[in-house]
C-alpha cells in the first residue's frame, strides 16, 4: 500500500450498571436563592458507568491478533464493581476520577482514559404511619425523568495521573408552564401558518451541560464548589416559572445567565433544548385561562446554546 495507514484505536465497557447502598452523603454545598437543596443522603448510589481505554500498546491486538496487553474488558466491569464498594466520596464524578486512577496505577499499558456516568434515578418513596411522615431509607421507586451525567478524561502527566477533561449534564429535563410565555414578531411570508401568540403554554425538553473553570472542583472531596444537577435543575425551574420570554432562545439565555450568576465556579453551559409546546385547541370564551391542547406534530424546533465566560 503506497501510503501508511494512520490508526485512532479505542475499546472498554459500556453501561456497567452498579448500586452502591450507604455511599457517603452530599452534604455542606452552599444554598442559592433559587434552590433549598444542599445535599442527599446517597444511601441508594445507582448508575451505568462506560468506561473508554486509549492506548497505541493496543494496536497488535488489531493488527496481528495478539493479546498479550490486552486488559479484557470483563476484568475493567470487576475493577468498576469491586472498586466501587471501597469509594469514600460522596458524588459520581469524584467515583469516575478515582476508578479511572485505579485503572491507569493497575494497567501501565492503559494510555489515557474516558470514563462516563449516567444517574439512574431511584428516589425514596414517601412513607407515613396515621398520617404521620416516617423515615425511609429502605424503599426506593424506579423514577424515568431527568438524570445527572458526566464524562471525564484522565491522562498521565509527567510521570503522574492527571485530570484533563471533566463535563457534567443533566438530560431528559421536561418542563410545561402553561401562561407566561410569547412567541410574536419573527418572519411571516407565504410559508407562514404559525400565528403569532401573545401568551401561549410553552413545553420545552432540554438537556444541559457544564464545564468547571477548574475540573478538580468538580471531583475533590471538598464539595463546597461542587455544582450538583439538583441545583442546577432548581435555578432553570425558577427561571422558567418567572420570567417572560419571547421565545425559547430568549428563555435559555435567562437561564445560562442566572447559572452564570449563581455559580462562579461554572465555566460554561450548554443547552440542547427542543419545543414540545402542544398545539391549542379550544379556549373557553369565559376565562381564557381555561383551554385544551393536544400533542403536536412529531417534529420539533431545536435550539441550541452555549454561554461561556470570557478569558482565561
């Protein structure tokens, strides 16, 4: 073959799925006006966890069918279970940071790592006794809304084992506030059939995204600076709730500007949002609050944003 070929090699374990009972509670972050949350008890610690191996050590495996560094990835599942019982921190990133050292320390021939965790929600189920709230740490429900994410890289550097890239998420967010919003003054032509709408029920599903200004906030056992999606989830509602905008594009701005706003150690937020508005369908002539809607067409608006803080 008259040119090389160039090779980009990766492989690991996908959606390794673990339930650590009794972690480490999330407790001390600092309350915002738009949140009362400051931490959970993490007695149900559940979520999938992907890991990615990078390495050109790798390559013969490839090439020529030879095995001898190759680190199966059955032998990565049992490091991420086993490892997880011994974790001591109190959210997914710092448990992703300290499985993926754990991995590097044991595996030499392991270059660089990716590593990803998706929530999978279990809240506890509220429980009373004679109408009386009792506590529950036993019972938990299977919950299919939003969900905490992250993905992380860690690198060896200088003879030591580095955090290089760190995200963190919240997906699946669905929201519906029905008075409160507009939609007026974009481009009307003969393609036009939208009306315009002064005061309409706007739904929006969105997934966001955050970047720290210095990844280690987001894995250190000090979680003073740690952004939870809790909060994060808190903020966006309450902007949501009070604030009337003129389009989503104008909506997700107010919020990438409070988070800003709220959460100095943020570097940056993106937002993938799609408008899942309903379509009206009949309003009562005695109180135009009282309406009916129904599913709209199966194709949606998508709006994409990402804010991010100037400089260094």
């Amino acid at each position: 073959m008259a040119d090389e070929i160039q090779y980009t090699i990766s492989y690991g374990k996908l959606a390794i799925p673990v339930y650590r009972a009794y972690a480490t509670p999330l407790a001390g972050l600092p309350a915002l006006p738009e949140s009362t949350f400051t931490g959970r008890p993490n007695v149900l610690l559940a979520l999938e966890i992907d890991v990615e191996v990078f390495g050109d050590t790798f390559l013969e495996a490839y090439t020529i069918g030879d095995n001898r560094q190759v680190v199966a990835t059955d032998s990565m599942k049992n490091a991420v279970l086993r490892e997880t019982l011994a974790y001591r921190g109190a959210t997914m990133e710092g448990l992703l940071a300290e499985l993926g050292r754990t991995l590097l320390q044991t595996y030499p021939q392991m270059g660089w790592l990716r590593l990803g965790g998706r929530e999978i929600p279990f809240p506890s189920v509220p429980l009373s006794a004679d109408g009386v709230p009792i506590d529950n740490e036993l019972l938990f429900r299977r919950a299919h809304d939003e969900r905490a994410v992250t993905e992380l890289e860690l690198r060896r550097v200088g003879g030591g084992i580095a955090l290089t890239a760190l995200r963190s998420g919240l997906v699946g967010l669905e929201l519906l506030k029905i008075s409160g919003s507009a939609f007026t003054g974009f481009v009307r032509d003969g393609y036009t059939t939208l009306p315009e709408r002064h005061d309409r029920p706007l739904y929006i599903a969105t997934d966001l995204h955050w970047t720290y200004r210095d990844p280690q906030d987001g894995v250190a056992a000090d979680v003073s600076r740690y952004i939870a999606a809790e909060q994060v989830r808190d903020v966006v509602a309450h902007v949501f709730h009070g604030f009337v905008s003129e389009s989503i594009q104008h909506l997700l701005h107010e919020m990438g500007l409070r988070l800003l706003e709220r959460l100095p150690q943020l570097h940056s937020i993106a937002f993938a949002a799609q408008n899942r508005t309903r379509d009206p369908v009949a309003e009562s002539p005695d109180d135009p609050r009282v309406r009916v809607a129904t599913d709209p067409f199966n194709a949606f608006g998508a709006i994409r944003l990402t804010m991010a803080r100037g400089g260094a």
